[in-house]
C-alpha cells in the first residue's frame, strides 16, 4: 500500500495539468509512503526497490504548471 501511495503522490506531483500549489504538497507528503516502506523492507528486493524509489523522488524535477486558459478546449468562438 505505501507503494501505490508513493507512486500516487510522485505522479500527482508531475502532472503540469494541476496547480502547481497541490503539485508542491504532493511532492512535500511523498516521504511519508517511502518511509513505511523502509521500515517494511525485510529482505534486499525491498531495500533496492526503497532505494530506486528514494531515487525518484530525489531527482524529481517539476515543471511549471499548465495555465488555466491552455486547460481551456473547444474553438475559440463557443
């Protein structure tokens, strides 16, 4: 479960189609998932996949956020 809210929280935190504010609280709770995954690693396949992990969320890199009127879809006279 601490893997799947991971990926949840890294992936929402990528994704330029939200606020960029939602995105950076995401990003901030990742930890959280990553350490109960620690504490839960029993042998070295659960260690490696911790650290590949904390090595995603080390090197994530946001991109500016999508504005609202890019958001917009339809043709410009609706």
């Amino acid at each position: 479960m601490a893997r799947t809210c991971f990926r949840l929280l890294l992936d929402t935190a990528t994704d330029p189609a939200l606020p960029w504010h939602w995105r950076c609280l995401c990003l901030d709770q990742a930890y959280r998932p990553l350490r109960d995954m620690r504490v839960a690693a029993r042998n070295p396949e659960h260690l490696q996949l911790w650290h590949q992990h904390g090595r995603q969320l080390a090197v994530c890199t946001l991109l500016p956020s999508i504005s609202f009127s890019d958001l917009l879809q339809g043709h410009s006279d609706e």
